[in-house]
C-alpha cells in the first residue's frame, strides 16, 4: 500500500476498465489470447500520421525538424522507394548507421508503407552486414559512410541496391539520399498501408550459437509496448496520488543509446510521438557532451545502459552543469550496481532510478521499476507489464511457486511473431500455447517483483549488447594456435558484463596478436577484454561438456 491506499493492480484495473483510455479487452496476436488495447493506434503509421505537429522532434546537433517535418520528410523517403526501387508490402529495406535522423525517416517511410525496417546493427563486421543482409533478403539499404565502407568488403556476395546518407566529402559512389530527395516535392504518403498483424520491423539478436537470429515484430507488438510504457507511468501517478506539474519546456529525451537496440527505438524514440517529446541524438556517446545536451535542451529522460548512466553520474558530480531538467534516469539491458541506483537519486537534484526487463523478442517491455520501488529492490527488475503474463518453471515445465528459481516464460501482445526463417528456432523457443522461453533463471517474489538471478542462454550483455559466447568460441577456435575456448561473462561495474575467455594451446600465445586477429572475424565490442591461457585441455564433464562455470569463476577470481 502507500500514501493514496491503492495498489498498483487496482490502478490499473481502474485505468483499464471500460471506457477508460486504456481499456483492455480479450484478443489475440498471431492466434495467440492476449489483451488488446481498444484506443490503440491499429499501426505505426497511424501512430505517426497523428503525431505530426509543430513541435520540436528531433535535435541533431544545430538541425532540428518537427513532427510535421518529419512526417512530410518521410513521405518523400516513401515515395522514393515506391517509384524508384519497387518497394511494396513486405519488402524488407535494411538501415545501417549512426543515430542520424535519417535513420528515423527511412523508418517512418518504411513502415508506414507496409514494407519492413530491417534495423541493423552498426557494430557488425563486413561479413555479419552480408550474412544480415542475405538472411532478410533486404532490397535496399540506407548507410552512411563507416556502414558502406564495410559494404564494399562483401558487395560481390549482395544483390541489393545501397542509398548513401552523409557520405565523407560530401559524395560517394552510390546515391545519395539527400540528392534523390531534392527531385521529390511533397507527396502524401503512398497508399500502400500496413495491417496490425503485418510484421514491421526485423532486428537481430545474438543467441547463444551460431548467426544472430532476425525477431519478426508486428505493428500490434510494437505499439501496445509503447502504451505498456504509457499506463505503467499512468498507474504509478494513480498510486501516489500525485498529479504532475505543467511541463515549463517541451518534454524531452536524449537519445543515448543505439537505434538499432529495442530500447533506442522502442523506448525512446517511438515513445516520443504520443508524447510529443524532443528526441535529441548525438554523433557517440560522450558523458560531457550528454550533461552539455541536458542542460541546453532541457532534457527531462535519459534511457541508457548502466555503463553509461554511470558515467553520467560521474559527470553531473565533476561539473557544475545545470541537469535540474532530469526527472528521470532509467536503464535496461544488464543489471546496475546497487550502489549506482542510489547515486543516481544522490547525484541529480530531481531525477529518480529505473529500470526493467525486456528483450528484442518482447520489443523491450517485460517488468519494470522505477523510483522509491527501485531504490528499495536495487536488485528487482520490477512488476510485470499489464499487456503480458510471466511464469517461472522447472525443467519438467511445471510452474513454480514464489520465491523458488526457474525458467522465465513470457507470454501477451508485444510477444513477436517468431525468427526469420528460423522454424527450428521457433519450435525451442515457443512451448504451451505461446509461453516464450526467455531462458533466464528467475523468481518471482510473493508481491510479484521479477528478480534475474542466471542465464541459461550462453550469452554476455556487455552495455547492452548480447554478445553470444558460441559466436567468439568459433572466432578463437579459427586461430591456429588456440585448441580449445571457452567464452563467459566477467562482471564489470561500468558495463555490466565483459567478455572473458580462457584458452587451450600448447604454445605461447601473444595476447595482443590474438585481439588483432579477432578484429578480422569479430565486431570490436565482441572481443574478449579477459583471456586466460593454459596449457591443458580445458576441464570437462562426465558427458564431455566444457566446466564453464568454474572456468568463469577462476576468471572472476583472478580480474576481481
């Protein structure tokens, strides 16, 4: 209870209930049962078409355009693919850069037609761009210079056409978006509109073995996410009792982490339309240039990683930078430090603590937890989302009691379609009638906070980024000297987790050399920062299976 004597699930029932703004009513998504909200927008393009005002949307260092602005400008990008590239429903158009505002664009323009956003990560390596890229069979690709360069490593192997954005001097050997746009005037959207069930977006996710898997959302999945997000804020004010303030400035937020996460695309950017809210980006990450962007813009949210709200934290304490705008300081993607939730309280003088749990499958929403909850459960990822259901199981599939670890299973509305061209995938991942198998290790406690304890997946999240530990075990084993490897996660305070290793040669290997040689076959963030080398096959099981857990824990052992 609190200080208005209501819960948080009377809160809801109350904000859900018939004629209310979020009435929920019995439904299904890929024939799965589920709770639809009945005001949502059918589609991201009636999401955006409505949307479209005179505010200040995106801020990208001295350009700025409105919602409107966007909106038209995307009408342009749309018309452009219809007319010069045959894009229609379904076709999948890859975008690959920084966080520019073209990226934006080209997603409204494809989404809003029908054709599906291919959101691809800018950290992959010239070979992970082509497995993508032939994996969705993309048609067109919007890059920017450092994406095309690593394009032009595999072009023999892709038969897709390439639209340059900011290209280095101004040209480039493909065309340029800006160009092709100045011949266009200002069309209204094509006519080709997506369905709710028609899939919008694909983004790749790392697994714990072989390629990264493309996750098929649809228009349904993603928005009731975003309204998730709307009615648990909703159901928090209901909870204190508290009506907020008339905001002085525009509502703002920084946009901090990668477009191409669901947490940069979803939470943040997709979040801004409804709310009419400044999406102000930056060219990297900079805790110095992210306080500069606070003060100056008014910058309200910050959604980020624990690495890099901790760097703002020793940010706002180094300078005497005006960040009073913050009123919240919220995260994702690995857990925070328990001392770095209450520095977050301590260190700004308005903004509180938060944070979830979610995955690319469920487009980012699961549980989350924020302010006076988190500060009192640092270690909670929170309350489930009213538009899911969660359960923890044992290995027999039985679902287990509170307190008592098991599997985590999701199932509801944001749950995605399924993996591309994955059916094998699909068949692991789906179990009793659309329970999603998350793989992590969990519990629940008895007021229903969602504590992650473990993973079974074999995965490092390394600031965010799911890195698969059988996708570097395969790098090392390429290498001639090293015999056998074995890839873990390290905890690491700044990032959450970092890449450790230990391996197997009968030679002295030079460690340095080694990184070199990863940086061929591996993104950078995906090389392992801790190696530990040995001349003895590694430890195994009975049954054969490495003991990756107590090479793990020598290795914390050893960095602690």
């Amino acid at each position: 209870m609190n200080a208005t004597g209501i819960t948080r699930a009377q809160a809801i029932a109350e904000l859900t209930a018939p004629g209310q703004p979020y009435e929920l009513v019995p439904g299904t998504v890929f024939g799965r049962p589920c709770k639809i909200f009945v005001n949502a927008p059918p589609t991201l393009r009636e999401l955006f078409e409505a949307a479209a005002s005179d505010e200040t949307f995106i801020v990208y260092d001295d350009e700025r355009l409105t919602f409107r602005e966007a909106w038209e400008k995307s009408g342009q990008v749309a018309e452009l693919l219809v007319n010069r590239y045959g894009i229609g429903k379904g076709d999948r158009v890859a975008i690959s850069m920084r966080n520019y505002p073209e990226w934006i664009l080209a997603f409204m323009a494809t989404t809003s037609m029908g054709a599906i956003a291919v959101a691809m990560n800018a950290l992959w390596t010239p070979e992970e761009m082509a497995y993508g890229l032939k994996d969705c069979g993309a048609k067109v690709l919007f890059a920017d210079q450092e994406r095309i360069d690593r394009f032009n490593q595999v072009k023999d192997e892709v038969d897709i056409d390439v639209i340059a954005v900011r290209p280095s001097g101004g040209a480039s050997e493909y065309p340029l978006l800006a160009d092709l746009l100045a011949d266009i005037g200002s069309p209204a959207m094509p006519s080709l509109s997506p369905e709710p069930e028609d899939i919008a977006t694909l983004l790749y996710t790392s697994g714990s073995t072989g390629h990264p898997k493309g996750v098929a959302s649809c228009h349904r999945n993603i928005i009731h996410a975003l309204l998730s997000w709307e009615l648990d804020a909703q159901a928090g004010l209901r909870v204190l009792g508290a009506t907020p303030p008339a905001p002085e400035h525009q509502p703002a937020t920084l946009l901090a982490v990668p477009l191409f996460h669901a947490t940069g695309s979803h939470a943040v950017y997709l979040s801004c339309y409804r709310a009419q809210r400044k999406l102000v980006s930056m060219y990297k990450w900079d805790p110095s240039t992210a306080a500069e962007l606070i003060e100056k813009e008014r910058i309200a949210s910050v959604i980020a990683p624990a690495a890099m709200t901790g760097d703002l934290v020793q940010e706002a304490r180094r300078t005497n930078r005006d960040l009073s705008s913050l009123v919240s300081v919220g995260g994702g993607g690995a857990p925070r430090a328990p001392e770095q939730v209450k520095n977050i309280a301590q260190s700004f003088a308005r903004a509180l603590p938060g944070t979830g749990w979610g995955m690319t499958e469920t487009n980012a929403i699961g549980a989350g937890i924020a302010g006076q909850d988190y500060l009192a459960r640092p270690a909670s990822s929170g309350r489930c989302s009213a538009v899911l259901e969660l359960r923890v199981v044992n290995e027999k599939g039985d679902v287990l009691p509170a307190g008592e670890r098991g599997e985590l299973q999701v199932r509801g509305t944001s749950v995605f379609r399924g993996y591309w061209n994955r059916p094998d995938a699909d068949a692991e991942t789906f179990v009793d009638g659309g329970w999603m198998r998350t793989g992590d290790v969990a519990y629940l406690d008895d007021e229903g906070y969602l504590f992650i304890v473990d993973r079974i997946k074999d995965l490092v999240i390394r600031g965010g980024e799911n890195i698969g530990c059988g996708e570097v075990e395969a790098a090392l084993a390429t290498h001639p000297d090293v015999l056998e490897a074995s890839v873990y996660a390290v905890p690491d305070e700044r990032l959450g987790e970092e890449v450790g290793a230990t391996i197997y040669s009968n030679v002295d290997i030079d460690l340095d050399a080694l990184r070199g040689y990863l940086a061929q076959h591996l993104a950078k963030f995906m090389i392992p920062r801790y190696i530990i080398t040995q001349k003895e096959p590694l430890p195994r099981t009975a049954s054969g299976k490495i003991l990756k857990r107590s090479l793990r824990d020598e290795a914390i052992t050893r960095w602690s």
